[in-house]
C-alpha cells in the first residue's frame, strides 16, 4: 500500500517528536535561548524569538497529533469491530458504533451500566437480555 507524501511525513514527524532526541533537541534549543538572554538584555525581541517559535511548532504539532490520532482511533476501531465480529455472545449492533449519535451512544452506556449491575447480583444471559433491550439488534 502507497502511502502519499503527507502521510509519510505525519507518521515520520509523530514518530519523532515522540523520541528522546526530539526532547533532548528542544531542551538544548531552550537553554541556548536562555542562555543568550544576557547577551541581547533580555529584550523584547530576544522574547519573541522564543514566543514566535514555539507558538508555530505548537500550531503545526495540533495537525501532526490529530493525523496521528485519527490513525490510531480507526485501527482500534477496526480491531474491536473484529473481535465483536468474532465473538458468539457480543451484539453486531456494537460494530461501528462510533457512529451514533452522542445521545445514542450515552442510551447505551446506561444500558450497560445497569446490565453490570445485574451481572453483579445474578447471572443475566448477555444475549437474550441484550436483544430484548438494544432496537435493531441483528442476530448472528
């Protein structure tokens, strides 16, 4: 699979900002900056340089951390959408459930809240409890 030039670049500068050197480099850029503060009496430019900077790199990084993100989110989904897929007792109307609403999705949070409780009390069957209550559910 081709990977276009964004998304090589996305996946190297993630990669790399998350490394120790990318670290060490921005700490050794920090104290050179510091330490040549005396030498332009901490003027308002000596400042800017500094502000300016990191301002853009945080702006830019924004981008960078969503695109990785993005990426990250969509392969997990993938992978639980094949473990629910796979799994006799898990409900399909669980796969692709990233794209309810909010408020379907907090329906379903409480819908599981309260099954745990009553697995907490008693055995329930996850399958017959959780047809009766999900609409739309589609059976295996």
């Amino acid at each position: 699979m081709k990977k276009n030039f964004f998304d090589r670049f996305a996946d190297w500068a993630a990669y790399f900002t998350g490394s120790a050197w990318a670290f060490l480099g921005a700490s050794g850029l920090v104290i050179i900056w510091a330490a040549t503060g005396p030498l332009f009496h901490f003027s308002e430019t000596w400042q800017m340089i500094i502000n300016t900077g990191t301002t853009i790199i945080t702006f830019l990084m924004v981008f960078l951390i969503q695109k990785a993100q993005n990426k990250d989110s969509k392969a997990i989904q993938i992978k639980l959408n094949e473990l629910v897929a796979t799994s006799k007792k898990a409900s399909n109307r669980i796969v692709d459930i990233e794209d309810l609403t909010e408020d379907e999705l907090d329906q379903l949070h409480k819908f599981y809240e309260k099954l745990g409780e009553q697995r907490g009390n008693r055995s329930v069957s996850h399958t017959s409890r959780h047809d009766k209550e999900i609409p739309n559910h589609r059976y295996k």
